[in-house]
C-alpha cells in the first residue's frame, strides 16, 4: 500500500495524508494559499509550491502524523468531492441507449 504526503518545497514540510487524492486537495489549495500570499509580498519573497510525494519515512511514522495534525489540514481543505468511476461522456455498450 502507498503511503501518501504533501512536500512544501522552501520550508521543507512533509505532511502526511490519509491517501492520494486528500493529498492532492491539500497540494491544490496550499498552492492558491500561495500564490495569494505571493500577490501580497515583496517580490524577492521566495516561490513556496506544494508537491505530492510517496510518504518518505516508515509507515508506523506516517500514522503518527495522520493522527497528530490531518484533523487540522481536513478543516483546511473542506469536503473533498466524490469521484464519479465511470466517465459519464460517453455511452456504455451494454446501456439502452447504445441500441
């Protein structure tokens, strides 16, 4: 099983993640935090930027982590939208409708 986390490259903070896609959210929205911040700074202020990486450490670290601060990052991102499995652009063969 891959263990998921977000790398903020500058400061060089790893933050676990409960799996692909929450780490991918946090990586989104960490990064228009960002830029936001960025648009309100000098310009020699550093690029910070948000990475989804494989977690890096042992495992038993990784929930460790997951317990002491995913709760704070979860309130940070918000709801997380479900993905639809089927790509609902097209028709399915087996459907009425292909007939």
């Amino acid at each position: 099983m891959t263990l998921y986390a977000v790398h903020i490259q500058g400061p060089d903070d790893i933050i676990a993640a409960p799996g692909e896609r929450e780490a991918q959210t946090l990586a989104k929205k960490l990064n228009a935090f960002f830029m936001e911040t960025l648009k309100q700074s000098t310009p020699a202020t550093p690029m910070i930027e948000a990475v989804v990486i494989k977690w890096p450490y042992a495992p038993t670290a990784h929930a460790e982590e997951l317990a002491k601060d995913w709760a704070d990052h979860a309130k940070f991102i918000g709801p997380i939208e479900p993905v639809d499995e089927r790509d609902t652009r097209t028709i399915d063969m087996f459907s009425e409708q292909a007939s």
